[in-house]
C-alpha cells in the first residue's frame, strides 16, 4: 500500500492506495507547529480507525508549508521504518515544466498536473479551490505551461471579517441569488459567487492565451463548494492531488 499526503496551507489531506484504488482518505487541519510524533500519532489513528495495516509499502510527500518537511521526514522513518518521496526539484515527473525557475513551482502544483494529466489526458486548466486559488495548464502531453494565483475563498472571508468590524462570519453557502435582502446573505453571495465570476473570468483570459483546445477540472478541498457555481468546469475532482502522488511514487521508486 501507498500512504499519500498532501500538506497545505489550511488542511493535510492523507490518502491510502492499494494499487491504483484510493482505500481512504481524510482531511485534516494543517498545524505549522507539528512534531514528528504528533504527526505519527494522527497518522496512527487514523489508519486504526478505517481498519487498515500500519504496515505501507512506499509514502509519498507534497509539503507547501516548509517548517513542516523535516516532521514528516522523521515520521515517516520513525512510525513506518520508511524513506519518503517527498516531492520537489529533483523528483522525476515524466512532464516537462515550463515555468522560468521550475525550482519555484509548489509541489502541489506539480502532483496536480501529474494527477490530471493521468487522469484525464490532453489539454487541462487546473482550478484548485484553496487557501489561494490556483489556475495552471499542461498542455497534450501533460507538460506544465504556468499558471496565476490569486487569494482563496476562505483568505477573502478572513480578511473581510478581520478588516470590517460590523460584518459577521458567515457559512460557505451559496443562496439562491446574488441579490441578497440580508446583510448574511448578501455577503454569501458577493463570496461565493464573486469566486465563481473571478474563476470563470480567469479562466477565460488563460483560453485566449491558448491557441489548443483544453478541458477544466476543479480541484482543491473547497471546489465541491464553488465548482457547481462556475460556468465551463467540465470536472470536479477534489483529490486528484492525491492520484498525482501515487503516479509520482510510481515514477520514483527504485526499480529492483
């Protein structure tokens, strides 16, 4: 079996693979302040309470948050006896990455691409719904051409709770219209379908820069929320990180 996990900003997600069938899945909040032991006991329990051996073949690593790539190191030697792949310049892809410093792309980033590119073959925009949203394109052959960033969802409700002091914390929930008729409601809208518009306006822009056909797949831990609200997303497939990891283990593991 294959232990994936995928560190973000907000969340660490942990898949288990046996072959190429996902057994499990869980998502969890990301603290920055793990230890190695923190991160085995989380670990531990989680495998525990599915039922699944602690025993693992092989661990594969996408780390956006840098303080936490050494604990996992040492988890992953401690609690499994294992060397982990942990994701980044180096490690063999199978695409090529055309980005000015290919150093600089985000290890998620790189999973993703390698995930969609498995998946869904050819040309794709990628919409991963985070703590930033992120666009980025491979094109036929699954080599990565760039992207653009912008602030997340939850970012833009965090920063309008903390800088206008009347406004109340809301749900992430879409209501009905746009026109809301209650302060709550007229922020869940603004929110949730202002990320719709500025998904569906970005990924429009990077078409036009395009002269290739290309399919839109909806990624991320909050695209179950948002994807159903922009237009042209032809997918929705909130762990296809986690896919991107298990072909780059594939990809990486010594061979005998």
């Amino acid at each position: 079996m294959l232990l994936a996990i995928d560190v973000g900003n907000s969340n660490l997600t942990i898949g288990v693979f046996e072959g190429e069938e996902l057994r499990a899945h869980g998502r969890f909040p990301t603290r920055r302040d793990a230890t190695p032991d923190g991160l085995g006991g989380q670990l531990l329990t989680f495998l525990q309470q599915r039922g699944l051996p602690v025993q693992v073949a092989a661990v594969a690593v996408s780390c956006v948050v840098p303080t936490l790539n050494q604990p996992l190191l040492e988890m992953a030697q401690t609690y499994l006896g294992l060397e982990p792949l942990m994701v980044g310049p180096g490690t063999r892809t199978g695409i090529a990455i055309h980005y000015d410093s290919p150093r600089d792309v985000g290890a998620d980033r790189i999973a993703t691409a390698v995930g969609v590119h498995h998946r869904y073959h050819g040309p794709a925009i990628m919409v991963s719904f985070g703590t930033a949203t992120v666009f980025d394109v491979i094109d036929g052959a699954g080599n990565y051409l760039g992207g653009a960033i912008a602030p997340g969802l939850q970012l833009s409700v965090d920063a309008l709770f903390a800088r206008a002091a009347r406004l109340p914390r809301v749900d992430l929930v879409a209501p009905p219209r746009v026109l809301g008729r209650t302060t709550v409601a007229s922020m869940q809208a603004g929110i949730m379908y202002g990320a719709a518009a500025q998904a569906e306006g970005l990924i429009d822009r990077i078409r036009r820069e395009l002269d290739f056909e290309v399919k839109v797949v909806a990624t991320g831990g909050l695209s179950p929320l948002v994807a159903p609200l922009v237009r042209g997303v032809d997918f929705t497939d909130p762990l296809v990180l986690l896919e991107g990891l298990r072909v780059l283990d594939e990809l990486n593991r010594p061979r005998a």
